[in-house]
C-alpha cells in the first residue's frame, strides 16, 4: 500500500493520512499474550530442551 503525501501538506495532514494508512493495514502473526503462564515446569527449560535434544543420539 503506498501513501501520498503532496508538498504543502500540513503536519495535521499528514498525521491523518499515516493514521488512516495503519489502519488498513493488516496486522501479522498471532496474539501470544493468550498463552502466558498456561504451562507450569517442574524443572529449567534449558536443560529439558537439552535433554530432550539427546534423546536423538
């Protein structure tokens, strides 16, 4: 999407027009703040992840 600023455009201008633009755009990805806190570990995910890394050895 491309926005056209003309020369002589106030700063009041401007700010709507990248206002109105960032609305229209499309947001990516997903929300991840939904997935906060829902898993509880026992032990330190480094050395899960490690030990889960040598169970292919």
């Amino acid at each position: 999407m491309v926005t056209v600023i003309k020369r002589g455009s106030t700063n009041e201008q401007i700010k709507a027009e990248l206002d109105r633009h960032d609305k229209k755009r499309k947001k990516k990805g997903i929300e991840l703040s939904k997935y906060l806190g829902s898993i509880n570990l026992k032990e330190d995910p480094l050395k899960l992840q490690k030990k889960w890394r040598n169970e292919w050895e």
